[in-house]
C-alpha cells in the first residue's frame, strides 16, 4: 500500500549519489535496452544542477520503489528549445506564451512496476510541484493510452503536441503535456521529509 511508502527531498548532491539506485527502479519500469543505461545516468547527473532542481523519491523499507525529478526550463536547455521550436512550428503559438513562458519541467516520473497502481506516482508528483514559483508545469510522455497519461491528465495536464518525435528517436512518439500551477487532483498533502545526503546501500 501507498502508506507505508516514505517521500524524501533529496537535494543534488544526494541525488547524484543516489543515481545508481534510482536507474534501477528507471531500469525495472521503463525495461531500456542496457546499453542505454550509462547514458541516462549521465543526464540524470547533469540534470542535478540544472537551476530550481528538485527530487522525490519513494521509499519503501529504506529502498527506493519510485522517483521523480525536475527544474526549471528555459532557453539553451535541449528539451525546452526542442519542444518550443515544434510547437511553433505546429501553429501553437499561444500554448507556448501560455505553459513555455515560465515554465517548470517534469524530467522524470518512475514507480517500480511492484508498487505501481498505488498512488506513489501521484504522490511524488503532486510533492514535487508544490509550492513552485513557476506558472506551469510541462512534460513529455509516450504517445497513446498509459497509466502516466491518465496520472497526468488527472492532475490538470493537457495535450499541447501530439505524437512528436524527439531528434534522434525515430518512431518513438511523444505527447507534449502541460498543466497550469498548482496542479489539480487529490494528492497526500504531506510534504516529503528533506535528506542533505542520502545514504542508500541495499540492492533492489
């Protein structure tokens, strides 16, 4: 059950350290082929200090069972100026000065499939956008029907791009989604407890 799982802010130094462990719950949900595996530590780290960082991770018996990150968006950042550049050129000009004015985006949201249906993910969303000085929240979820989309749409996200490829994702369709601050939707109201460092030495 959702109950017995703990959030934790984690801030960036003891998010970097926590990388590890966080890729395998990313590992177990999404199923990346393993060659990709170094490469989104890699962006996970870099991400870490990106200006208004913010993580949650869900804890379940000290081990984490989900996490969820991100920070503010802008320009120079690949993400904002892609996603920017296609809704533009989609004729979406006032969902960009609506959601890509002041926005804060969503990087990553995660459950391990065991503790998935739970309520974890809304809990760490709903945790992760409170209280932001940003206006808005954007992410990117897989195109079609999916547990994510139904989470999101719940919480006040709507569709913006439909079906968009990222560069160098070929046939891997994304939906553009975003959400004016606060987001909707029942939520534990319970702020997530603060870690400066987070010493997690189990295996999954």
């Amino acid at each position: 059950m959702a109950a017995d799982t703990e959030l934790r802010e984690l801030a960036p130094p003891a998010f970097t350290h926590a990388v590890p462990a966080l890729l395998q719950v990313y590992e177990a949900a999404m199923r990346p082929p393993p060659e990709q595996l170094p490469g989104r530590a890699g962006v996970m780290n870099g991400h870490a200090y990106h200006p208004g960082f913010r993580s949650v991770v869900a804890l379940r018996e000290g081990s984490p069972v989900g996490f969820a990150y991100g920070f503010r968006g802008g320009h120079g950042q690949w993400w904002y100026d892609t996603v920017r550049a296609a809704m533009l050129a989609n004729g979406r000009a006032r969902q960009v000065r609506r959601y890509l004015t002041d926005p804060w985006e969503v990087a990553e949201v995660h459950v391990h499939p065991r503790a998935q249906n739970q309520g974890v993910g809304r809990r760490m969303l709903h945790a992760l956008c409170r209280g932001l000085p940003e206006s808005s929240a954007v992410l990117s979820t897989r195109s079609g029907p999916s547990a994510a989309r139904h989470l999101y749409r719940s919480c006040g996200f709507t569709e913006v791009l439909e079906d968009f490829s990222f560069p160098g994702s070929p046939g891997q369709p994304f939906s553009i989604m975003a959400a004016r601050l606060p987001l909707t939707g029942s939520d534990d109201r319970r702020s997530p407890g603060r870690s400066a460092w987070w010493r997690w030495t189990g295996s999954r």
